[in-house]
C-alpha cells in the first residue's frame, strides 16, 4: 500500500473556503492521525464513510475513449469540503483516506498510443496493476467494518471494487449499475469496458444489474452474451423506461433490489450516463440529475449495500468556466449517499 497517499487534516483546510458564521464540511471531516496505521484508525473512528480517489484514466485510454477522468476526484474534493456542515449532513460522518498515487502508471501510459497494438497490451498491464491496488485497499476498508466511496478513474475500477468487496466477505458478491453500457464486453485484456466480465469470470461477481442501457449503445454480441447467463446478469433500458413508458423508474428500482439486494453489493455510477456531464462518453439524452440522485438514495439505505463508486466524470473536458460543476455533482452524489444511511432524526 506504499502507493496510498494518506490525506491529512491540512490538505482538507487548503481546499476549505472558510466564512465568518459558518462551518464547512471540510473542517469536521476526520483524516488519519500521523503515525497512525491507517486501517486501525478508521476501525476505531465514529466514522462510517471512508473516501478514496482513484485520479487515472489509463482504463479509459485501454478502451479508446477520451482521457480526463483523472481530474475528478480533486475538483469533487475541492467542492465538498466547502459544503455547509449541518443538521442535513454532517462532514463527521466521513473520513477522507486519501488517494492512490498512479502518477508512475499515468505518465507511462501519456507515451502510448491505444490505437497500437503493442502499446494497447502495454495499457491493459497497467490496469492490471491498478486492479491490485484498487482491490487491496477496498477489501482492508471494508474489513473495518466502514463504507467506501470510491471517486474518480474509468470505470475499470469496478473490477477492483468488487474483487474487494468479495475479498473482504470471503464470497461473490453482487453489483448494480447505472450506466448507459454494460460495461460487460469481451475479456481482450483490461479496460474500462470489461471490468464486471472479468469480475464475473474470476468468480468475484454473483450477480449483476445494469440499470437504464441505451439500446443504441450495446452491440448485438453482448447482448447475446447477456441472454445466455440471463439467470445471474439482468438489466433493463433507459428506452423502456423514459421513452417507451413501458415500464416505470420506481417499479424497476425494487425489481433491481430483489435481484441483488439478498448478498452485500456494489453500488455503481457512471455519469455518462446522465445527459451534459462531461465525460469520456457524453451524452445529452439519459436519466436526469434528479433520477440519479434518487438511485443512489435508494440503494444507499440498504443493509447490505457494500460501497459506492461513481466513475468516467471528467471535468478537465469542460472547457467552460463551470468546469467545477461535474465536480459539484459528485460531491452532491457522495452527500446523497450518507444521508441514506442516516436516521432522519432533524
């Protein structure tokens, strides 16, 4: 874990925007303790959300998309710690861990070109690599007895989240994902197309969910693939909720529980999904903002809910002046999820 960056209560305070008459997130939330081994603490501490960023995109370059999901969980950092801390949300709930430093694996991968063989194969070592990390230091937070929201990276990670939930259980678990793709494509090497496919190979991933796919972005292939293990892999479509009415968001939302909900689970976002968040696939036609807002409202409260990950943001391909905002929305997100947890005593 040499490659974990430790968070301390400094880097929280440069970030923090402080106001006369106010608190802000940034000065409850707890970091670790210099010289404190890591896990121990956020066994001991009151806390029971624990933050990880993941700042990489080498899975999304593996699968050709357009690279930028490394700058999303400093800009989500940056905006939640100057949140109003409150009677609503407490900043006390959450420990900020850290990081993972990738900046080795980033800039070996800035010289290679997906398009060429040689180099794609190079790529998908390098997610390989990140797939340990991720999935060590999933498994040793969960071992604590805490939740970890997981921001940032493609969504490769899924791999590393689920192998840590199913390592720290000492069995397959399963996940749910709001996500235009399946993210369920062929096992060519590691990329962020792939990640549930490998987990489910590997044995780590029981059963899976994708909620909302868009039909026109699924090829026929997986689809096949899909029908054939219909009995552990379900998913329903954005098509048939929003546009075709032929079934409801609300309805689908306990359909999705009772298919995953009987074991610990994973809870994952992708945010291309949502229309105009910028992203290494953008759309403009999904489920709204509000939509995903409740999703993760939904599953949150479950007891056996094992982590969340929101993935693929990437606020460096805004070029506007709000190019806060994606980051703004995460946060918003990282909120969400806590107050599921929380008894609404107001």
């Amino acid at each position: 874990m040499e490659n974990l960056k430790i968070f301390n209560a400094n880097d929280l305070a440069r970030l923090t925007q402080h106001r006369s008459g106010e608190v802000k997130f940034g000065e409850k939330i707890l970091t670790v303790p210099k010289d404190e081994n890591p896990f121990e603490f956020i066994k001991n501490c009151e806390a029971n959300f624990v933050l990880l960023g993941l700042p990489e995109d080498i899975g999304v370059k593996a699968n050709f998309g357009r690279v930028g999901t490394a700058s999303a969980f400093h800009s989500t950092l940056k905006s939640l710690v100057n949140f109003q801390h409150n009677k609503f949300c407490k900043g006390r709930e959450l420990i900020a861990l850290g990081e993972i430093n990738f900046s080795e694996e980033m800039e070996i991968a800035s010289n290679l070109d997906a398009t060429i063989k040689e180099d794609r194969k190079q790529l998908f070592k390098l997610v390989e690599k990140i797939d340990k990390e991720v999935s060590h230091i999933i498994c040793n937070i969960i071992k604590t007895g805490k939740i970890p929201i997981i921001i940032g990276g493609g969504h490769n990670n899924a791999y590393g989240n689920i192998k840590g939930l199913a390592l720290a259980k000492g069995k397959s678990v399963n996940a749910i994902n709001f996500d235009a793709h399946t993210d369920f494509r062929i096992m060519e090497g590691r990329h962020s197309g792939n990640g549930f496919t490998y987990a489910f190979e590997d044995g780590f991933l029981k059963k899976y969910f994708i909620f909302g796919l868009h039909e026109n972005f699924v090829s026929k292939s997986v689809f096949h693939t899909l029908k054939s293990i219909s009995e552990r892999v379900k998913y329903n479509t954005y098509e048939e909720i929003a546009v075709r009415k032929e079934k409801s968001f609300s309805t689908e939302l306990t359909t999705a529980l009772k298919f995953v909900g009987d074991t610990s689970f994973g809870l994952e976002l992708d945010l291309d999904a949502i229309p105009g968040i910028h992203s290494s696939a953008m759309t403009l036609s999904g489920f709204s903002v509000e939509k995903a807002r409740h999703f993760i409202h939904f599953f949150g409260k479950e007891e056996n809910v094992g982590y969340l990950h929101i993935c693929e943001g990437a606020p460096d391909l805004d070029d506007s002046s709000n190019n806060h905002l994606t980051g703004k929305l995460i946060a918003t997100m990282i909120v969400d999820f806590i107050k599921s947890k929380q008894l609404t005593d107001y």
